[in-house]
C-alpha cells in the first residue's frame, strides 16, 4: 500500500510537472511563432480601418504582459485625431495591448482580437465650434459599406471583436467648445466587460477616478473630485446607442444614479438622461464643493436632507442649430449649520429651486426659486424668492426680505477667511419686465442697509471699518424713465482714509445723476484684504468728484448744462485688458474733470518694456460707461522711449489670466504662435505720436512721428513717418484683427533714397519682394501701395497680397545676378552681366503671390534691354526680353527667361515662356488654397 500510494503520487507529481512545463513551453513558444504574423496584421488594420496617423516605437507578443491573455503590446503609441485635427493628439500611451483570441490564432492562423489594454496614456476628446469632433477615425472596410450578402457570413482576416476593455492610469480630456464643456479626468482607471462583438450588448463597467474636473463655459463647477461609478449600459452598435441601466455615481460621497439614452449621431448626440441624488444629506451634497472648503466641511456640524435631479434630453446638432433641453431641480429640508459648537446656529434651512434651459438658450432660462429661508437666533432671519424668464429680456417676480446680524452669521457659518459684523437689512420687491431695449424695468419698491459694518480677512492685518451703505430702489410705472436708485450714503473707512459716495440716479431713458466721490485709498492694500497672493505694486488713488448731468446734455451737445468736475489721482495702478497678454502699470495718473471732457494733465504708464507718456482728452466718459455700445473719443498727444508692438501680440506669454475665450482657445490650437494684436472696440481716439523707437517682428523702427489712432474698429497711422536703415520712411496704413490669429492691413509707403542692399538684409517684405536685390548694391527710392492679410504671427500671407507702385533706381549696380550673366553668356556679350542701372523706373503689380512687372528699358554696354513679365514670391519666373542692339537698340532680338531665381533658364530669339497659374486664397477663412504653379508654355 505505501509503495502504491508513493508511486501513484510520483507519477501525479510528475504528469504535473510535465503539463506545467509544456504550458510554461507554450507560453513561451506561440509568441515566437507568430511575431510577424501579429504585428503586419496590426498594422493592417490601422492602415485599413484608421484615417488617420498611428506610430508606435516597438512591438511584442507574448503571455505575461497581461496573463493570462495572450496581447500584442506596442509600446509608447500615439495616434492623430481625424479632420480637422489631424495634428492634434487622439492617444499618447506609454502602451497599448490587444488581446488576442488564441485558438483562432492556432487552429485558423487567424488575428482576432477580443480584448483592449491601455495603460499610462493621454486620451485627448475634442470637439470645435462648428461640432466637428477628432475621434472619427474609424473607416469601414470597403466590402462591408455596401454589403448585402449574408451577414452571418463568417469575417476574413484580422477582426475587432472585444470582450474587455481595460484603462489603468490614464488622463482623460474632453474639451467640447460647441457645448462649452470641458471634462478633465485625471487618475482614470476602467475595465469594462462584455461581448462587444454583438450588435447589442451590456457592458459591466467600473471605473475610478482619481480627480475629476468639470468646467462649463469656462466655469469651474467640480474640482478634483475622487468619482467612483458601476454601471451597466446596453450599447447598440447599429445605432450607437447607450441605454443607462443600472449605473451608479459617487462624486465624493455625493451618490448620483443615471438612467436614460444616450445615441452618437453622425453630426452630433441624442441625448435623454436623467441624474439622481434623490433622500440624501446636505452634507453628502456639500461635499463636492471646491477642495479648499473640504477641511471646513469636516468641522461643521451640518443637518438636512437634500434632492438632488439633473435633466438633459433632446437632440445635440451644431449644423442644425439644434440642442437638447436641460433642467435642474434642488431641494434642501430642515437644514442647519454649527460650525464647531457655535453659540448660535444657522437652522431652519430650505430650498427649492428649479431652473430650465430650453435648447441651452439663455434667453429661455426659466428659473423659479420657490422659497429659500433660514434664521439665525430667534431674530434674524432671510426670506427670498424668485421666478425669472428670459435673461436679456426677463419677466421677474422676486423677493427678498431678511435682518441679519453678520457677527453671529459669521459664527455659525465659521467663515475662518474672513471676519464680518454689522446689521444688514433688507426689503425689497420686484415684479415686471426687465429689458433694456424697450427700456422697461420691473415695479420696484425697497432697499438695503448695512450699518456700522467691519471686514478682516486673513489675508491682511487692518479691517475695513465703519462700513454704512444705505440704498433704496423705487419704480411706480415699470419703465427705466419711472426708476430712482439712492445711494446716500456710501462709505467706510481703511488704515484711517475715509471714503464717502452720494448719488441719486434717476429717470434711467435719459439719465440724470448726481453724485460726489471723495477719499483716498490705498488699493495695493485694499486688494491684499481680498486676495492671498496680494498685488506686488502700492497703488494709490484719490478722488474728489462733483458729477451733475443728464447723458442727453453730452450727446446732443448741451455742455453747458453739465456740472462735472474734480480731480482723481492714480499712482502705481495695475490693470489688465482681457485682449493684451500683459499688465499695464500707471505710474502717475492725474485725471481733471471739466463738464463733457475727462483731461489727462499727466499719464505715465507702461505695458512691459514699453512705455508711455500723454496729455489730452476723452469725450463723455460718463456716457460711454453708462452705455453698452457706447464710443469713447479723445485727443491725445503721446510720447514713448519704446514701444514693443510684439508684446502686444494676443497669443504670447503674460501674467493676465482673464483674456477672452476666442483667446484662450486661439492659444490652446496654435501654441506656437505668437497671434495679432486685437484692437480696442468702440473708441474713436486719436494721438499725435512721437516715439523715439518701434520694435516690431525684429525690426526696428526710430523717430516714429505722425498721427495715430483707433476708430471703426480698426488702427491707423496717418501721414506718419520713422526712421529704418538710415532713411525715412513715410506711411499711412490701415489695421484691424480679424480673429487673435489673423488681420487686414492697407498701406501706402514711400521711402526715399535708400541703400538697397541693407532694405534686402534688415526688411523681410523687402527682401521677398525685390528677390534681385540680393546682388544690387546703390541707392533707391520706393512708392507702393498694398494691402493683405497677416498671419498668426504678424507675418504677411503673401498669396493675399494686392497693390502696386513704383521703384526708382537712382544709382544701381548689380554683380553676380545668375538672370543677367546668364543673359551674357548665352548671347556672348560680356558686358551685360553685371550693368549699371541709373534713374530707372520700374513699375510693377502685385496679385495672388505674382509680381507682374511693366516694361522698363535701361543701357548698359551700348545694349538698351527692355524687361517685361511675371515673378513670383516663390522664385518663379516668366520675364520677356528684348535685347536692343547698338546703336539706339532700334533693332534688337527677344529673350525668354524661365525657371526660377537660383536657376533661370533663357531661351535666346524666343517668345515662348511658361504661364505661371496664380494662387487661390480663401479670404473668408485667410487660408491658402493653391500656390501659384507653372503651367503650359505660352507666347507674347
């Protein structure tokens, strides 16, 4: 019995070891078999199935990358987006694996793929305005568009017939600028589980996400938020269907669950989706709040239940302007807040609050806040309700009504940040149409106060004291003519300055205002009180303001009956521009008032290295604050050590965060480009200008004097001259942006007695321009008018250039021009290739990326050449030649040069050249079409 017991387990121990070593062999031994066969098919499919770019360093086939799946891995992989972000990034991993069926593999010596592995990857979603997105990559195969065999019948080839899908530290990003989302998941971690080689199926999908962003219209609304989902979602591939089934959310420990559809149409989505988070706590809800306000969450004591039910249907298509419809609604009961056992809590808390967006029009919104209510002690209390439709034009019914001591809010909130106290009351009631183009305001009766008021944050040691702002409202007849709004009085006091404000605004058809400002104030440190990180300058103001008029008085002319004047005076002041990537910085700025004029005595400012001094004037300031499409006109006189127009450019690096969106996405699509510069909207102004030095695209310019300004919303130089290369160059030009990537210019030049060769090496048109050049040395003179598009760079697209002029040759010699010893050696004539060109005139015109030259006649070596033809930026060439032969070149044989600049080709006692095609430029889009080309010989 034991010799059998010990041999039945040896030879078990053995068969054992052998089905383990024959595993262990066949695990090593098929990935060696079929490495080639493995990666021609991967790459066939990519080049069958994929339109678009896919690279990838190097590719392996084995078991244990994800055991016990047999996967082609190929390592550090990235794959383009389709049209028109076909050089933007789709995918970048640091691998990708598929998995591979294995018996197919063995037994029909067939790649099929049923499984998908990316891991450490940047999965890049875009969409653009017009709704076009990147990932449409996948092309169907040929023999399966039009398809009307069987379609049971078994696929030949390499398949795509995945089980599994599998995503380990990735960073997903969705940026949709037609829907105005951005989705930034950072820490993705996905496996999703199915037979997603059916037509329908359910895929079983968990996933994790370390920190999740969401932004809409650029706002953001969560951020790094830990998200945890299991879900199962029916997907039809036919229709590219999602059915949300079972599909449960955590957004920190806020639970949402999704139900509803969700379709990929060709332009766009079907959306009808309904969110959850329904009989939870406020606290769960509070936790999705910005990161920052997390550590207060922890030590509040916080009660309440909550009803959280997010909405989104209907169909998403940019082309046909259509968009689903979304709706929000939150309720919150017998809610309270005790920050760290304060004496008083805020209790008795409710919410409800609904809001619909049909189609994603604003000017739809409907918002109704039935009720939102709380008290603090046994006497304050707040009341407020609200029912809203349209914006722009809005229907309003709204209330609000509260007393509150900000002393006891502040403790029962436990604002750490910030220190409040002072009594707030207000009372006030609204109800009719708001809508500033029919000039109509709702009835209004009330106002609000807030006495002995006091503010300390922690970001600055002094408070803002005595606080008192008391302002009322009142409108009987529900027009803007009806409506009186007193502020009387306004002020507080910080580090000892006091600040008062009067005013009374009323009859608002035609303003009439009367008001006094007076204090001073140290905003360096005002700002300090706001801000953590401060502002790095003092900044100083002072005002003392006595503003009496009507906005009728100034624009019919009516100065007279103005009563505007006082001083206001800025020192070291920082602001921005949502158009300039950089600060300005006002040095000194004395501001006199004096009925329709605000004066300059005094501006000393600089943006960068540039710098700026000016005296003037501005027209009805006031006006142009008071009206949304108002102008701002002034004179002005300016003078400047040095202007750098580059840093104006929109695109380049600055501290200014807050630019505007098309911006923003300009510098998100073209990193590496440095933009135009975006002009002002609605001013009228103009500077006589003196600057001592221009720098622009590495050029520079000195001695700048003439006329400048900004009116139409475009920038002009009028009758203005400078300095470069030693001559003085006279322009008058006009400018205006098209987008923070593209521009129009018009302009006239004249230059006068010049050295030709520093115009070719210092001035880039110049050099484009006058290719001959490079070999002419002496003095010219220029008179031309152009006009064109720039590019994202400043740069002229020269396919979009039109004009023309004249160059005046006072005393030219060219040496060593391949076009004129050409022309001597072909016809013998030693005296030609290098001639001496004096008081010649050319005149020439400039269309789609060809300069067509006029005919021109000059001497040299008793020969009278007369040159006509076409040339193009590009080199191109098609000049005609007639060589007048001694004496007086009455009689003369034709040339013919083709070819280009660096290698002409001419063709002696012929009239034969080539027709150079223009080029095609889409103005409309600044984009080139075609470039010029040579095309059939023709005969002049």
């Amino acid at each position: 019995m034991p010799f059998t017991f010990k041999h039945t387990a040896l030879k078990f121990l053995k068969i054992t070891g052998i089905t383990i070593a024959v595993i262990l062999f066949l695990l090593f031994i098929i990935p060696l078999l079929f490495p080639g066969k493995v990666a021609s098919e991967v790459k066939k499919i990519a080049n069958e199935r994929l339109d678009t770019k896919l690279d990838f360093t190097k590719s392996k086939l084995s078991f244990f990358t994800h055991f016990p799946s047999l996967t082609v891995s190929l390592d550090n992989l990235s794959l383009t987006g389709s049209k028109p972000f076909s050089n933007d990034t789709l995918l970048k991993a640091d691998e990708v694996a598929f998995g591979i069926n294995l018996k197919r593999l063995i037994f029909d010596n067939e790649v099929k793929i049923n499984k998908l592995y990316v891991s450490d990857a940047l999965i890049n979603v875009m969409v653009n305005e017009k709704g076009q997105a990147n990932y449409n990559i996948y092309v169907a195969p040929e023999d399966r568009k039009n398809e009307k065999e069987d379609p049971n019948a078994p696929e030949e080839g390499t398949a795509i017939r995945l089980e599994r899908i599998d995503l380990k530290n990735c960073h997903v990003k969705y940026n949709d600028r037609s829907a105005k989302i951005l989705v930034d998941a950072k820490g993705f971690n996905y496996v999703g589980k199915g037979n997603l080689s059916e037509d329908i199926f359910d895929l079983a999908t968990d996933a994790r996400i370390d920190n999740l962003d969401f932004f809409y219209d650029r706002t953001g609304y969560l951020r790094r938020k830990k998200v945890q989902a299991d879900l199962i979602t029916r997907i039809n591939t036919h229709s590219l269907s999602f059915i949300l089934q079972k599909n449960e959310l955590k957004i920190n420990k806020l639970p949402l669950k999704f139900t509803g559809l969700f379709t990929i149409l060709r332009d766009g989505y079907k959306i009808n989706i309904k969110a959850a988070s329904e009989k939870t706590t406020v606290k769960d809800l509070l936790s999705v709040m910005p990161p920052e306000y997390l550590t207060w969450l922890e030590k509040t004591e916080i009660q309440g239940r909550s009803d959280l039910v997010l909405t989104f249907k209907g169909d998403y298509n940019v082309p046909k302007k259509q968009k689903p419809n979304l709706a929000f609604n939150l309720k919150i009961n017998d809610g309270s807040v005790n920050y760290k056992d304060a004496p008083v809590p805020l209790k008795n808390f409710q919410m409800d609050l609904n809001a619909i967006l049909p189609s994603l029009d604003t000017e739809q919104l409907l918002v109704n806040l039935r009720t939102m209510k709380f008290k603090v002690g046994e006497k304050d209390y707040f009341n407020a309700y609200l029912h809203s439709k349209g914006l722009s034009e809005m229907n309003i019914n709204a209330s609000v009504k509260g007393a509150l001591d900000l002393a006891v809010v502040d403790a029962a909130l436990g604002l750490n940040s910030i220190d409040l106290k002072g009594i707030l009351k207000t009372n006030i009631q609204a109800r009719g149409l708001f809508s500033t183009s029919k000039k109509l305001f709702p009835k209004t009766i009330g106002g609000i106060s807030l006495r002995n008021g006091w503010l300390k944050t922690e970001y600055y040691p002094n408070p803002i004291t005595d606080i008192t702002f008391v302002a009322n409202m009142l409108n009987k007849a529900g027009t803007f003519q009806d409506l009186i709004v007193s502020v009387a009085p306004a002020s507080f006091t910080f580090e000892g300055n006091p600040v008062y404000v009067n005013a009374t605004l009323s009859d608002f058809s035609d303003l009439a205002y009367n008001a006094k400002i007076k204090g001073e104030l140290n905003v360096g440190r005002i700002y300090q009180v706001f801000s953590q990180k401060g502002l790095d300058l003092t900044g100083y103001a002072k005002a003392d303001l006595s503003l009496k008029g009507k906005q009728s008085y100034a624009t019919t002319g009516q100065y007279d009956k103005l009563d505007n004047r006082g001083t206001i005076l800025l020192k070291n002041i920082k602001a921005t521009s949502e158009l300039f990537p950089k600060a300005f910085f006002i040095k000194e700025g004395n501001f006199r008032f004096q009925n329709e004029k605000m004066w300059f005595e005094k501006f000393d400012a600089s943006y960068g290295k540039s710098d700026f001094a000016i005296n003037g004037y501005l027209l009805n300031t006031i006006n142009y604050f008071l009206e949304s499409n108002g102008t701002l006109s002034g004179n002005f006189n300016l003078k400047s050590k040095l202007i750098n127009v580059d840093e104006f450019m929109a695109l380049e690096e600055g501290e200014n965060k807050d630019k505007k969106v098309e911006i923003e996405y300009a510098k998100e699509d073209h990193p590496k480009m440095s933009g135009v510069v975006m002009v002002p909207k609605n001013l009228n102004v103009s500077l006589t200008t003196n600057a001592d030095k221009i720098e622009y695209n590495k050029l520079i310019f000195n001695k700048l004097s003439g006329k400048i300004g900004v009116k139409k919303e475009g920038f002009y130089l009028e009758n203005t001259t400078f300095n470069i290369i030693d001559c003085i160059l006279g322009i008058n030009a006009f400018y205006k942006d098209e987008s923070p990537t593209s521009a129009h210019f018009d302009a006239h030049f004249t230059a006068k007695d010049f050295d030709v060769q520093r115009a070719y090496k210092e001035i880039p048109m110049f050099h484009d321009m006058v290719t001959a050049a490079e070999k002419a040395h002496g003095i010219i003179s220029v008179d031309y008018k152009i006009k064109g598009d720039l590019n994202g760079n400043m740069g002229p697209i020269y396919e979009s250039l039109e004009g023309g002029g004249t160059i005046n040759l006072r005393d030219v010699k060219i040496k060593g021009l391949k076009l004129f010893d050409g022309i001597s050696s072909k016809t013998g004539q030693n005296g030609l290739n290098n001639p001496d060109m004096k008081g010649i005139e050319i005149k020439s015109t400039i269309d789609k990326n060809l300069i067509n030259i006029e005919p021109f006649t000059f001497s040299v070596a008793s020969f009278r050449p007369t040159i006509k033809g076409t040339t193009s930026f590009d080199g191109l060439l098609d000049l005609r030649m007639r060589l007048g032969l001694p004496l007086w070149g009455i009689i003369g044989f034709p040339i013919v040069v083709t070819g280009t600049h660096e290698a002409p080709k001419i063709k002696i006692f012929s009239k034969t050249g080539q027709e150079i095609n223009p080029a095609v430029y889409d103005e409309k889009n600044n984009k080139v079409i075609r470039k010029e080309k040579v095309s059939k010989p023709k005969t002049k």
